[in-house]
C-alpha cells in the first residue's frame, strides 16, 4: 500500500481562500492519502479574542487548561470540520478525527524540559501508540482520515501535540507495516527559506548535515525548528521521501525542499 501523508498549516489553514486551493491539490493525489492539519494562527485569534494570554517557546505553544479548551474547539471543531466539507466538494469521501477517535493516537504528557512546564502538551513516544490497523481500515475502504493536532492519554485527557509530530509519526508508523509511504510539509512557502525576507531564495535539498548546521547558526527559528525535527526523524525510521513546500508541488519535484540522510 502506498500512502501520501500530508500536513498542513500556517496560513493554508488560516485562510480560506488558500485552504481551498490546498484542498483541491490535496484531492488530485491518486491513491491512498492522510491529511493532517495544525491551526495555530486561529487558536491565536481566538485567544486575543478572549484576551488569553498566548506563550510559544520554540515553535512549541504553552498549554494550560483554558488554552486546551480553545485549540480543542479550534483544531478538532470549526477547523478540522470545514477541511472534511472542503473534501466531501471536492469528492474525497474524509472523516474528521482527532487522536482520541478509535484510539488513533495516544500521547504522553511532556515532562518538564530545562524548567519549562509545557501544560497540556502531548509527545508521541512510540509507533504503537498510532492505530494503524483503525487508519489502514480507513483507507481501504476509500475513507480519507483527517487528524487535527489533538491527541488522548488514554485516561480521560486530551493533549494538545505539534501537527508535524502527529504526520511524521502516522508516516513511521505506517512504514513499519510494510507500506510505501511519503510525507510532505505543506505550508505558504515554496521550502525552507535561505532568507527569511526573500520568499524565492530557498533549500532545494537539505541533509542531515547541512540541517545541524543550519539549526547551530539559527538560519530556521520558530514551527520550522520542529518540522525539520520530524522530518528527520521520518526519514530515520522508514519513510522514503519527506518534502517541504507549497501545496500546489505536492506531484512536482522541481520546486520544494527534499529531505535526504
């Protein structure tokens, strides 16, 4: 089985003129796909909204319980339910899901990291943890999964876990049941950016080596940092081609960064 993992955000999700045209790309897959989506930028809305304070450190937001509620409203209501309309326009029979949905994906509260209480902060900790035989039974009945950035502990609580770590993980996951899998970062960029004031100039091919020394001289900064992150991490562990890019390359190498070992 080969199965295109997809994630999206930034200001694909955001906006909605840009969320339909992500969508309409996302449809012209052929063959089994996942879509994954953050929302970040709307949570934040909300928040200012509510003058709720917002604290992100490395790309990685603070969660406490207020803020749980309204990404959870956010990612898993408003958000993940329009992407699954767009879809159903578009032909693509989808269900909407979150990690709590058919035990999709379990996550384990973060443990404080150099003194920093992440909150309601989900990680990943091991491929079993993603039920592939819910989401392979899914997509062999021509269901398109759509998994919000939320995930479940397994005792009553939800978590909010990184989008990108929710797709590189599906993808690892997938692999190791002997499917073909490729994962592309789908974001408003056409790749990682050499500059970040100058949208053409970009990485067309970054290794694991050339991704350290980017991270040391902090040429990337903010979600990049975490993207990166798990696109190694996918590429480490099975899954055969990662890419970071615009939506509208998602069947074209020519303009899009590739992650290579």
């Amino acid at each position: 089985m080969k199965i295109h993992v997809v994630k999206m955000g930034g200001r694909l999700i955001h906006d909605k003129k840009l969320l339909n045209i992500s969508i309409s790309y996302f449809c012209k897959l052929k063959g089994s796909k996942i879509l994954v989506h953050g929302g970040g930028s709307k949570a934040d809305y909300f928040l200012d909204q509510m003058n709720i304070p917002k604290k992100i450190i490395q790309g990685r937001r603070i969660t406490d319980k207020t803020t749980l509620d309204i990404v959870v409203m956010t990612y898993a209501g408003v958000l993940n339910k329009n992407i699954v309309s767009l879809l159903q326009y578009y032909h693509c029979n989808a269900i909407g899901l979150c990690g709590a949905d058919g035990n999709c994906i379990k996550s384990y509260i973060r443990e404080k990291v150099n003194d920093i209480n992440y909150g309601y902060v989900g990680d990943i900790k091991e491929s079993k943890d993603i039920n592939t035989n819910f989401i392979k039974l899914l997509l062999r009945n021509n269901i398109t999964p759509v998994f919000c950035s939320i995930t479940h502990d397994g005792m009553g609580n939800l978590l909010n876990t990184n989008a990108d770590t929710i797709a590189s993980n599906i993808a690892v996951s997938l692999s190791k049941q002997k499917c073909s899998i490729e994962l592309h970062f789908c974001f408003d960029k056409i790749g990682v950016l050499r500059k970040i004031d100058d949208s053409n100039s970009y990485f067309r091919k970054i290794n694991f080596s050339l991704f350290q020394e980017i991270i040391q001289n902090n040429f990337v900064f903010g979600g990049m940092i975490p993207k990166l992150e798990n696109a190694f991490f996918a590429l480490k562990n099975g899954v055969s081609k990662v890419s970071i890019g615009l939506p509208n390359y998602l069947m074209d190498s020519s303009k899009k960064t590739i992650l290579c070992l």
